[in-house]
C-alpha cells in the first residue's frame, strides 16, 4: 500500500466511530423513548389541515439553472487548483513565469466572460 | 499497522467524540444564553442541580436526556430507509472534516495528513447537503420539501465562491496540505509582520467567513429553516434525529471556526515564537483551541445581529458579489506574487 494510501485508513477508522456514536444515541432514544403510535400522530405535518397534494412534484427551473452553474464553475475551480500549487515554482523560472501567467488568465478570463455572459441574460436574477 | 488504528481510535476519540462534541454541546447553551443577553432577555436558568442553577448550564443534561426520552415516530413515508439515513449523513461529514485539521505541531495532534487536506475539506464539507435534501425527500412533506429545495441552492451556490476563495491561499503557500499551510504562516514578512492567511488574504477571510455561514445555514442565511417563514427541512423529524440535525449545525459552527483558523489565522503558530517542543507544544494546541473559539464566537455574533436575506439577495449576493469577487482576488493575488517572485516588492 502507498504511503499516500495509507492516511486514508484513519479516516475509514473515524468514519466508523463516528457513525457508530451517532447509531449508539439513535439506538438509546429507540430504547429509552415511548412508542404509541397512532395514524394522526404519523400524518405529515400540515399545521392541522390534509394533504392537498404530495410535495414531489415539478418544482421552478431556476432551481435547475443553479444547479447547472453550480457544475459549470466548480469544475472551473478544480482546473485552477493545480495551477495554484504550482504558480509560485513556475515564476520562479524566468523563462516560463509568463507563460504560466497568460494561460491562467486567459482561463480566467473565459471564466470571467461566461460568468458576463449568464448574468446579461438575466439567469442570476431572482424575482 | 495495529499501532496506527489504535492510534488513530485514540485521536479520533480524543479530538472528536471529547473537544469537538464537547464544544459542540457548549454551543446549544451559549447560542441561548448570547442570544438572551443581546436581546435583554434571562434566557435559559431553570434547570437545577441541588439547588444550583450557574446560569442555566445544566441546561446540556437536561436537553440530551429530553431529546433520548422522546418518541422518535416515522412519519407516512414510503422511503423509511432513507428518513433514518438521514441523520447519518447530516453527521458524519461534519465530523469528518476534523480528520485533516492540525489541531497542533507534528503528527500527533492531526488525525491524518491526508495530502490533499484543504480540498478534502472542500468534498467532504458539500456533503453535508445530503443530509438535509434526502431527509426532506423522504418525510413526504410539503414545508420539508420547500426548505430542502432552498437548502440545496443555497449550499451549491456558496460552495462554488467557498472553493475559489481558497485558490488564494493554494498560491501563497504552494500546497494544499493543511500542516504545510500552516507551517508557512510562521514565518515573518519584512520580518515582523506574521505571514497569516488573514494579512496575505484579507479579502479572501472575508468571503469565506461569508460563504461558510451560508454553508452552515445560520442567520443571516437561514433561509432553509427560516422558523417564522417556514418550518424548514427537518419539520418530521422527533426526538433525537432532530438533535442530531440540530447537532450537526453546531459541529459546522466549530469546523468552521478550526478551518478559518488553520487556513487565514496561523493555526497553532504563536506570532514571534518559532520551533516547537515541551510547553510550546502544549500553548500552540492551546493557541489553536484559542483560534477556533474565537471564529466560533465571530459566528455566533453575526447570527444575532444581522437580520435574514429575503432569498432573491441572497441568490444575489452568493452569484454577483462574491464569485466575481472570489475571482478579483485570484488575479490580484497573480499579479501581486508576480511582483514578488521578480523581486520588486
């Protein structure tokens, strides 16, 4: 196993502690708390009236648009953090500081533009 | 390798399950009692221990044995599986976020040094959002529904200025492992300036502090579990599921507060004082808890003095301030390190 692997394993062991506490506090609650169950007490809570309709139904395509953006630009933020790590040790070589300059913010700038160019057409508004 | 798991069992428990639940726990009180003080108000002092009330503080125990002694009934529901899996994964991303944070100097005090820490805690920390969406999937109602659906955009929408905002600090520092940030933050610029996340990236602080509220979904972003608008994700959930989704927000308050702490305010560096070893050790962890409570306490004072967005600015302010902001300080802090690599600053 690779060394880079194996920090992983703390993290495997921490998950299972962790939802084993959470399981345990669910677990006492089962045990300790009443269980009188009746079928108004289980309907969904609708401040005293019925459900008219059922909650999974189409809900508005602006919801859908955020979500949309949301993939667009956080891949965008995954391309720059390589280029982050590594900026300052580009500079530092005067042949390739420019070079590793301009590309990134020609990316950025294509970001910046794509960002203009949804906010123009009204997609980031709310109303 | 059985060294390592009962080692890692030890810190696991150690930090976790004793200073972050601890503090966690602390929090239900606090956020009472600050919020009662600021509005002129007793606040909680009922609850009594032979007599002795200390401000209300055994309000901790009598909350837990309440939440345990509750009924926890499943509502009408055809995902049953689902609503119980629910609290589970409001949890467990929250703590896990502790696993890479370098509480103090060496391996002993980090859970793990995972390499890729600060985008560990950028992965991690977005599934939080299960939680709350699949929770209010399945209760099958419609006020759980409404406020899962703006939990949802809300969490997307900040995320995306959260993660750009670190770029920031990836440049300055060069890595994105946590222990290696904060190593770089003790040293001194012009050799008495600490080089902390918060002097190098002022900016940055600002719109992660901001992102981050909005990704715990405290006030003034508690647009999700609004209390007087609407009831929020978790109306079906009794007993001690709703203490753990409750739960779950006040252990975001304090991961918060440790990861603003290691990424923008030193993490255990001591400004002025460097190496590490015996007592020194012992007042940086102690610097670090320091750090963290103080984020912790900058969170609660924001929750109670600023009023809640109405949504449309609050879609406004995630999209149009801080992502173009986000992506201002990226080309400042390029052409700014470019002066400083050629020498000219």
């Amino acid at each position: 196993m690779l060394d880079s692997q194996i920090e992983y394993i703390p993290v495997l062991i921490m998950l299972a502690i962790c939802s084993a506490a959470i399981g345990g506090m669910l677990t006492l609650n089962f045990l300790l708390g009443p269980k009188r169950k009746n079928a108004i007490k289980n309907a969904p809570f609708e401040s005293g009236e019925k459900q008219i309709h059922s909650p999974k139904r189409r809900f508005s395509v602006k919801f859908y648009l955020v979500g949309i953006f949301f993939i667009v630009f956080d891949i965008e933020a995954v391309f720059l953090f390589p280029w982050a790590t590594l900026y300052r040790q580009w500079l530092r070589d005067p042949a390739f500081a420019w070079v590793a300059f301009g590309e990134m913010f020609l990316f950025l700038g294509i970001l910046s533009l794509g960002l203009v160019y949804v906010w123009r057409r009204g997609a980031l508004e709310w109303d | 390798m059985l060294e390592l798991i009962l080692l890692s069992v030890a810190k696991v428990m150690g930090i976790v399950m004793v200073f972050v639940m601890a503090v966690a726990a602390l929090l239900t009180w606090i956020e009472r009692k600050q919020s009662a003080l600021i509005q002129n108000r007793v606040g909680p002092n009922r609850a009594s221990v032979a007599g002795l009330r200390l401000g209300g503080i055994f309000h901790l125990a009598a909350d837990a044995v309440k939440m345990l002694t509750k009924e926890d009934f499943d509502p009408e529901t055809d995902n049953p599986l689902m609503f119980r899996l629910a609290p589970f994964l409001a949890v467990v991303p929250v703590m896990l976020l502790f696993a890479v944070i370098p509480f103090g100097p060496g391996e002993h005090f980090l859970i793990s040094n995972v390499g890729v820490g600060a985008l560990f805690i950028l992965a991690v920390s977005s599934l939080g959002v299960y939680g709350s969406t699949i929770g209010a999937w399945a209760s099958n109602n419609n006020f759980a529904m409404l406020g899962s659906i703006r939990t949802t955009a809300q969490m997307i929408s900040y995320e995306v200025s959260m993660g750009l905002n670190l770029v920031g600090i990836f440049m300055i520092y060069e890595s994105v492992n946590l222990q290696d940030i904060v190593i770089e933050q003790g040293s001194l610029i012009w050799g008495w300036l600490p080089a902390w996340g918060i002097v190098l990236q002022p900016l940055a602080f600002i719109l992660f502090m901001t992102a981050s509220i909005a990704e715990t979904k405290r006030a003034p972003f508690d647009l999700p579990e609004g209390e007087s608008e609407i009831v929020g994700y978790f109306v079906e959930f009794s007993s001690m599921r709703f203490g753990l989704l409750a739960l779950s927000e006040f252990i975001g308050i304090v991961a918060v507060g440790a990861t603003a702490a290691v990424l923008f305010l030193g993490g255990w560096q001591i400004p002025w004082v460097q190496g590490t070893g015996g007592w020194l050790t012992v007042a940086q962890v102690g610097a670090m808890i320091l750090k963290t409570l103080f984020v912790v306490w900058l969170q609660m004072a924001i929750r109670w003095t600023l009023p809640r967005f109405r949504y449309d600015q609050l879609m406004r302010l995630g999209w149009q301030y801080l992502l173009p902001l986000s992506l201002l300080n990226i080309f400042i802090t390029g052409v700014v390190l470019m002066f400083v690599e050629q020498g000219r600053i």
